[in-house]
C-alpha cells in the first residue's frame, strides 16, 4: 500500500500535536499547585536535595523536607508549590 502522506506533512503534524499535548499537560500541572496528594517516595536527588515521589496519578513530585526524611517505600503528604512540564514541586507536610 502506498503512502499518501509526505514525510514533511507528518513531522508537521506531530509536531502540532505534541505541542498541544504539552499545552494540556502544563495546564493540568498548574491547576495542582497548592494542592496537597499523598505521593510514594523513590528516593533522592543528593544534587538538588530534593526527595523524589509519585503520586497515585503517576505524576513525579519532587519535594524537600524541612525535619527528617521519609523512608523509600513509604508515603509522604506533600503541599505543591511548583509545576514544571514534566513534574511538580512541594514541601512534605508534617
């Protein structure tokens, strides 16, 4: 079967498209600054001396904590105070 669609069309298209997927992401990411989830922690990030977690929406949320770390494997609430393209920001609350 031959193809209709030239090369140039499809990496337009994709391009348009993923564009618009990043526009629905950063608004959905937004929209959860403030809010408070209860995440899994997967570690740390000795660099930025943030804690990595994920929420139950299986977003990454990397946070600090002002007393303590929690364990890895173990739940954390944490306040968002930031959004990024690709992930949120908090502080654990106690």
């Amino acid at each position: 079967m031959i193809d209709s669609i030239a090369d140039d069309e499809k990496s337009k298209r994709l391009q348009i498209l993923q564009e618009r997927q990043r526009e629905i992401q950063r608004a959905s990411y937004e929209k959860r600054v403030g809010q408070i989830y209860e995440v899994m922690v997967e570690g740390k990030n000795e660099v930025r001396g943030q804690i990595i977690g994920r929420t139950s929406q299986n977003i990454t949320l990397n946070f600090t904590a002002q007393h303590g770390e929690p364990e890895v494997g173990s739940y954390a609430k944490v306040l968002v105070t930031k959004s990024f393209p690709n992930s949120l920001v908090g502080e654990l609350v106690q």
